[in-house]
C-alpha cells in the first residue's frame, strides 16, 4: 500500500487544514498501516499525531518541511507580529527530513532550532 511521507495539519499555516487526529483518522480509513507529518518549520503537530496514529495502529513517520537558510541571504523584510512573528519568503530553498530514532528526533529538534535562529539573525 501506498504512504503519503509528506503530509501538513493545520499547525502549518497556508499548507495544511486538519487537525493530526483527523489526518490518522482518514489513514486510518483508507486501511494505511504507516501515515507521514512534515508540518512546515517545526514539530508542531508532531505529539498529537503520534498518539493518534498508536491509537489507531498506524505507524507514525514524523519529520519536518524546513526552510534552508543560505549562508550571506537577506530576507525580503522583516518579520511582523502580523506574520505572526516568523520569517516566511517563498525564496528560500527547502528540505524535507524524518526521523528514525529517538536520536533523530533530536536531531530533528537541533535542526529547526538552529534553522530558526539562523533566520532571526539574518533578519536583525
């Protein structure tokens, strides 16, 4: 059977409508056995949709949809609270990443850190 390794829930802004339980459940109509999360920039959805996918004996892929932030790139503009706080420019090139282990869970969570504040120095 088929495994979508690239999905959205609706913690990625603009890319992704439903709640992490929602997507396990449709996965879990369909009789998928594996179901992906890549929420945009972070782990948002990530917690909830492990549970939900254990609940319904789905297996959880989680990864990321990270922005890759060039060395010397400058941002179109600044963030603004009306952008909720964060840097989003369609320029920039991204990645998409999921973990294996626990240890690249982690890694996971080193990545987008260091890419969010890569972003922030870049644009300050």
């Amino acid at each position: 059977m088929f495994t979508h390794l690239q999905s959205f829930s609706g913690y990625s802004f603009q890319y992704g409508a439903s709640h992490p339980g929602e997507l396990v459940a449709q996965a879990a109509e369909f009789g998928m056995t594996r179901l992906g999360l890549t929420d945009r920039d972070g782990l948002y959805g990530a917690v909830r949709f492990a549970k939900a996918c254990l609940k319904a004996g789905i297996a959880p892929i989680i990864g990321v949809d990270l922005a890759v932030v060039p060395a010397g790139w400058q941002p179109e503009r600044l963030p603004t609270a009306a952008r909720g706080g964060q840097l989003r420019d369609p320029r920039l090139p991204r990645a998409t990443m999921w973990a294996t282990s626990r240890s690249g869970w982690g890694r996971l969570c080193e990545l987008i850190t260091a890419a969010h504040a890569t972003s922030r120095d870049a644009a300050t």
